[in-house]
C-alpha cells in the first residue's frame, strides 16, 4: 500500500503510528535521508554500514507499507514524525 492508498484511505495517525513501531533510529534514519544525506554517509554518522543502513530502511518500508524510501520519507513527513 502506497502513501495515496493510506491518505485516500483516512487512517487515523494513531493507528498508523502503532502499525509501524518506528524507533527514534528509524525515524533519524528518515530525517537524515530527507535532508539528502547518502545512506553511507548515514552508516557513517550511526557507526555502521551503509547496506545496514539500506536493510533497515527496507525494515521500515515493510513495516509501514510503502515501496520506497522516498515513500517512506514522505509517510513519515505528512505525519510530522521527521
């Protein structure tokens, strides 16, 4: 399910935000990646890998319903969380 389908849908933030079970990390992870920083660089500044960092952001992809991690970014934007 894509950011649209959840808006078109009307979903209570609330509900969205139990669903997603997204850390402080994961949520410096979106901050960090809606500024525009590399996800190696992101690895760099949480001391670990940037594939580690790119296997979390499909973990939070999954969690909340989303394809991408610009999608991702942009769930987490509208819900102010970033």
């Amino acid at each position: 399910m894509g950011v649209s389908e959840v808006a078109a849908r009307g979903e209570d933030l609330a509900s969205d935000l139990d669903r997603a079970c997204l850390t402080d990390e994961d949520l410096l992870l979106l901050a960090e990646l809606a500024k525009g920083v590399t996800a190696d660089r992101v690895g760099r500044s949480l001391d670990v890998s940037g594939r580690t960092v790119r296997r979390r952001l499909r973990g939070i992809c999954d969690r909340i319903g989303v394809e991408t991690a610009i999608e991702a970014v942009a769930w987490a934007a509208r819900r102010r969380l970033i």
